[in-house]
DNA sequence: TCGATTTATGATAACGTTTCCAAAGATAGC
DNA sequence: GCTATCTTTGGAAACGTTATCATAAATCGA
C-alpha cells in the first residue's frame, strides 16, 4: 500500500508488447484453439509478464452480461436466510457467476431500491424475498422487472418463478401432532399474514383442527412480523392469559427466542409445563433445553433450487412458462412435547364423575 | 415473465427522442445545472417516457469505478460476521455502493479465487477476513492487490489496512474474573493458533494466569479451527480428562454450541459444577441456560470502522499511512459462573488436615 | 510447384457512457 | 445594433473489450 499501485495492463498493452493485434490477445484468452501453437505461447507469455486480465467492466459491455446475480434477502444475520444464500452461491459460482447481496432489514424502500439499483447493468438475474408485497413501489418495480428473477418463500400475483416450502402442510402436521396428544389449547406465534410463510403456517395450523372436527382457539393465534421481540410479546400474552395454552407452537427462528424468553421468565418447564414446537433447526432449537420438536425444510436445497430455476431461465429467456416449486418439510420429534397436564387432570376429573 | 422483456433504451434513443445530443442527456443526468431549464424539462420527460437509466456497466467502464465493494467472508451464516456485513452495508450504501459477497468457507482456493476476481474492474475495494494468512496463493494475491483493502480480524505482514478486536485483553480479564472466583483448573477451547483472534485469546488466557504469578494450564488449552465440531471434541477431552476444569471458556460462538452440547452430555450443572465463559452475544448465550457470561465486542462498529478505512482508502489513494484500530471488548457477567466446588472441597480439606 | 482450401491473423466497428473542445446561442454593455 | 462575454449545446474521442469480416499465411493434393 506504501508503493504507488500501477495501472492494470490492457488488452492492447499485450497486443503491442506481443507484436500481435488485440484480437489474437483476446482469441488467446477465449479461443485458445483457434491460434496458432507458436503464437499463442508467446503471446501467453506476454500475459503473464504483463500481469494482463481482462477488464470485467469491458468484457460485461461488450458481451451484455454481467456474470453477477443479484441477492436480496431481508436478513442476512438470521441463518437460515444465509444458508439460503450459501446454497444458491455455491451453485452459481460453478457457472462463473458472483453474487451482490442487498440485505433491505424488511424495509419497502429498501426492498424498492435495491429492485432498481440492479435492473440497468448490474446483475444477470436477481434472487430475492420481498416482504413488502403489497408496497406499491415494489410492486410497480417487479412488474417491470426487466431481469430473469426468482422469488424465495414469496408468491406474488406476477408471473415470476418461484420456490417456496409447503408451510401449511408442516405447520398441519406439527399441529396434528400436538391434539393427538392431547393438546387442545395450541398456541401459535407466527409471522403476519401479510408474507407467505405467516398465512400458510395459520392455514396449516387451523387446518389441522378443522380436519379433526375440532374447534380452532382463534385466542391463541398470533400473526406479527418477525423478529424476537414480536415473539417475547406474543408468547408472554398468550401465556398470561386467562385459559393460557398446552403446547406454544414458534413459526419462526427469530420468534423463537422472544418465546423462550418468556417461557423462561414465566418459570414454565418444557415439556412437563409446555410443550414447543418450532420451525427450522437453529443451534438454540438443538440445545435449549434439549433438542425441541421441529418443523424441519431443506434450506439448502431451497437455495439451490431457486439457483438452478435462475439459471434455466437466464438460459431460455422471458417465453419459457413459469415455474412455481413448492418443497415439503419434514416434522421432527424433539424431546419438546409430552400430553398436557390439564388435559391429564381434565381426564381425571372426567372420570371421577364418571365414577 | 409472458412477454419478451424489451431491451432498454440507451441515451442514444432519448437524445434522438428528445431532439438533442448525447451529451446533453448526459449532463441532464448528471449535471443538470448545466442544460437550460426548457431543455431540462424535454429531456427528462423523455428519459421518463422511455423509462431510460444509464448502463452500470458503461458507466463504470468510463467512470473508471464500479461503485461495488467486495466482502469476503468465512461464513456468512455465522450471524457475528453477518453483522460485519450489515454494519458496513448501511455505511457503504449511504455512499453509493452496493456489496460483494463472497462466502468462502475458509478454503485457502477459494479465498484466492475471491481476490483474484475481484481485482480486475469488479469492485473499488474489498473488505476481507482471510483465514489463510499463510497460504502461499492467498499471500500472493494480497501482495499484488490492485485495489484498496480492509482486513477484518486478521493480521497480515502487508501492508493492508485493518481493523481487529483485542482479543487478548478481553479474554485476559474475563480468565481474571474465574481466577479471582477461586478457579485454577480453567480451560479454554478456541481458534487456532494460525489466525488471530486464536492466538490473541490464548495469550490473554495465559496473561492472566502469568500476571497473578500462577502456573498456566496448558493441558487445558484447546486451539483448533472454528466449528461446532471442534468445540464438541474438545470440551469432551476436556471434561473428560483426569483433572478436569472448573471453568470452561468457550473462545469462538460455534465453539460454544459444541461445548455446550458435550456439557449437557457429561450432565454438569452450570454454573454450579461448572462455569462457563463465552465471547460474543449469540441467541444461545443469551438464553441457554440463562444468560452466560460473555466477552462482548462491538461489531456494528467494526463493520462500521472497517467501511470508513476503505472509504478514506479510496479517497485517499495508496499514498497514505497504513492504520491499523484496535477495538476493545466489554466484559458481560451473566449467570453462569461461580466459585468452582472443588476450590471449597480442596479448601475445606486443608483446613481439615491443618486442624 | 501451383492453385485450391483451410487456418490464422489484423483491422475495425460496435457496446453505452462521459468528457473534452469547439461552435453556436443567448445575454449584456455600450 | 454591434461586439464581448457567458451559457448552452453538439460532435467526437475515449474507456477496454469482443466479434465480424476480409486478407494473409499455412496446408494440402495433384
């Protein structure tokens, strides 16, 4: 950094220093076959000493893209959306592509600006979760999205691709679950209804009772965006309330540890007390207090999905239909959930009448 | 994604559209105190009208810039570096910038793929955590960097600006804290000794011992790379050794999460049978099992700080000084730690035998 | 060895901007 | 109304590539 950094070498730099015209230099680079054995060692010769590579910025100019594709993603310090990312790179890497990462903290400007910022020249392709759907300026910059796009765990009534996990489904099976162990006052923290994920995991949860001819305890849904502090408000309501739940279902990581939070803080012991489910794997589901009951998606194959369905349509272009792909989720059982005590008791008393 | 997306319009369509030059267009975007109002007003409607934005890739090509820093990363799904990434996104972005992100999940190939990409007009500047400051192709690549640059956390015999924790002090006064509680059998599971906040936190471990004129457990000492793994192999010998520790210090977050599951494997209390120590704020921390105690650093400024020094770099070309800041840490008691039960045992022994 | 073919190379025009310079137009002073 | 000055514009040359096309060189068959 003490030295003066020299300017890079250009294409027209070797040309001369090789006695060769740019054209040769350039074949030498991206059609070695066509150059002559002799010239082509000379002239990679003179690339090395020159230090020469090709300008990217000339190159994307030149060849009308610009290998980059474009991630953004509401929260990149919630893992799962980094794994999301992970996967999607690793698979676009190995096609020579890097990835611009915009994290919009769920912000409609944000999410707006960063839509437009890549739409003239920056990427090839954008993968992305918008949280603002129904913001009028994202909508009015992805209907004109003039870039090959896919939407992660989003569905918008646009004619863009997407993959999403089958929440509703999880969340049904989860729930199922739970009554059939006994549980009749479920409660739930999830996401608003606003995003997919929130409305698909109430649809799955309420489900699972309706199937069951059972009642659906609309008092214990809560559908707030997320984020731990939703969840530490959610849960502590729910669980403070007059006829409190059985089991706490948590419909996302962050909601999670605001849910723990107040778990702890109301001294309850899982699962003799509550039983938890959440959804995805995180280091704090595995461990605390014990490994929990959990709602599990295949982030990485989300992620590289959402990177083969960018590439196939970068390759077929704007006329190929469009895809929507939707992935299971798998429940695993944890040592999070036991039959409740009330119902035990409730039982109980039943029979004591009975008797 | 039904109809053929239309190329975009150049400023050749909307100078002809509006009956100018070129370079009228041009200044009507970029200097528009230069154009006549009237002629202002025409051209803007027509840029509006024909929804004209200039070409980044042109643009950049001529600007001689790209406006796109590089972050170069180990892992991006550790929520600790992504908040290094979204402190200096915020700054970054105020500026004009958008954001690189290469995961490269330690792997020297990688990381010397990464800056070598990144150095032929792809960004202005690169922001970077190597963990292969010794490999030979990494080492390369640093010293012949064309563009400024930003360690994060690592030190380098280049000179590269950088910013980095006081590792060693902030470990040297939590090792303080248990000696002063009565510990002597402490141990410590870390980074490696090859990158920097490894052997910084060993030698603040040792410090503390040494400044008390005490003997340094270097049977307890652990340095293998980051990973959950690692952490769970080592406190496992740890734990299970023949004079096991009294205190467990976790130097690395996915450490801790495998030190805590061997932890809940030998089924020790903390912190009644053991206490634990660990570095920087995650979820787990937080809530398992209580709040632990925890050597806390300040990443938002590091982003931050990491994003002025290569701002200032850009702006102030190669001639500058190299600066080198050290941030410090912050010493956060929780509730897992108290005096070990052995000291007592041992203590009240003695006593016994001098009776 | 000579034309017919194939192969390798050079010259040049893009790609879409910005920026310089000169020319044209507007404005002001008298 | 005319020159001198200041503004506003147009034209054209970069920026560093790639790709097309024509020409030059090498190869081949007879």
């Amino acid at each position: 950094m003490t030295a003066a950094r020299q300017k890079p070498a250009t294409i027209r730099d070797v040309a001369r220093a090789a006695g060769v015209s740019v054209g040769t230099v350039s074949r030498t680079v991206n059609a070695p076959e066509t150059v002559r054995a002799a010239t082509l060692e000379r002239v990679r010769a003179t690339i090395a000493a020159l230090g020469f590579r090709p300008d990217a910025r000339a190159q994307s100019m030149r060849r009308r893209n610009t290998l980059t594709i474009g991630f953004i993603i509401n929260d990149i310090s919630n893992p799962l959306h980094a794994m999301l990312f992970k996967a999607a790179e690793i698979d676009l890497r190995e096609r020579g592509y890097s990835l611009h990462l915009v994290n919009t903290a769920g912000n409609a400007k944000r999410e707006a600006e960063a839509i437009e910022t890549m739409q003239h020249g920056r990427v090839d392709g954008i993968i992305m979760t918008i949280n603002n759907e129904q913001d009028r300026r994202c909508l009015d910059r992805l209907q004109s999205l003039r870039v090959p796009s896919v939407l992660l765990d989003r569905e918008i009534k646009l004619d863009i691709d997407a993959v999403f996990t089958d929440h509703a489904a999880g969340m049904e099976q989860a729930t199922d679950y739970l009554i059939g162990l006994g549980h009749r006052r479920i409660g739930i923290v999830t996401f608003g209804p606003e995003i997919l994920p929130g409305r698909e995991r109430i649809r799955g949860f309420e489900q699972a009772f309706l199937r069951r001819g059972l009642e659906v305890p609309h008092d214990l849904i809560r559908g707030h965006g997320p984020g731990a502090d939703f969840g530490f408000r959610d849960a502590s309501a729910l669980l403070q309330g007059p006829d409190p739940p059985t089991a706490l279902i948590a419909g996302g990581n962050q909601l999670l540890v605001g849910a723990l939070r107040a778990i702890q803080q109301e001294r309850l012991d899982i699962p003799a007390q509550l039983s938890v489910v959440t959804c995805d794997r995180t280091d704090l589901s595995a461990l605390y207090p014990g490994p929990l009951a959990v709602i599990v998606r295949d982030l990485d194959e989300m992620g590289r999905t959402a990177a083969q369905l960018l590439l196939e349509r970068i390759a077929g272009g704007a006329s190929m239909p469009v895809r929507r792909i939707r992935l299971p989720t798998t429940f695993v059982l944890g040592r999070s959930c036991a039959p409740p005590r009330a119902s035990v008791a409730t039982h109980a008393a039943e029979l004591t009448r009975l008797a």
